[in-house]
C-alpha cells in the first residue's frame, strides 16, 4: 500500500495487516489502522448481510435490483468487477 487512499476500499486480509505491520504511514496518523476498518466493513457486507448504507466507513458496494432481487454490487473498481446474490 504505497499510496494513502481517502476513502474505504475493497482489500485482502493480508493487505490491511501489511499495512497495519509495517506501518508505512507512522505512528502519529491514522492510516495504519485505516485498512484493517475497510477490510472489517467489506467484510460485514459480504459474510454478515449488513447494507451497504449501514456500516461506516462506506465499502465500495451498493445494492441494486436485479430480476426483482437485491444484488451487491461494486461501485468502485478496485477489483475486477463481481456481483454477490443475497
């Protein structure tokens, strides 16, 4: 994670503890625990069934009606593009 990101992004496990390990942005600041929060709000909407509008900071998904079903749906592409049924 070289770069410092304002807003809450869909990433690995592995990825928010590299951040929070290595603690590339120092210890005065907050972007060291930043990607453990994103990482702990994706995945309350992905396994826990949280709406997207519920849980701060705001993941990269959205809920659209698909066929008459609410589907989850990334609103912003840092992954290749992916759509989960509840």
């Amino acid at each position: 994670m070289s770069s410092s990101p304002a807003s809450c992004r869909w990433l690995s496990l592995k990825e928010a503890l590299t951040a929070f390990v290595l603690n590339e942005y120092g210890h005065q600041g907050q972007m060291h625990i930043k990607p453990l929060h994103w990482y702990t709000a994706c995945r309350l909407i992905i396994e826990g069934g949280f709406h997207p509008d519920d849980v701060t900071p705001h993941p990269p998904f959205a809920i659209q009606q698909r066929r008459g079903q609410p589907t989850l749906v990334i609103t912003r592409p840092w992954r290749p593009a992916a759509s989960v049924r509840f």
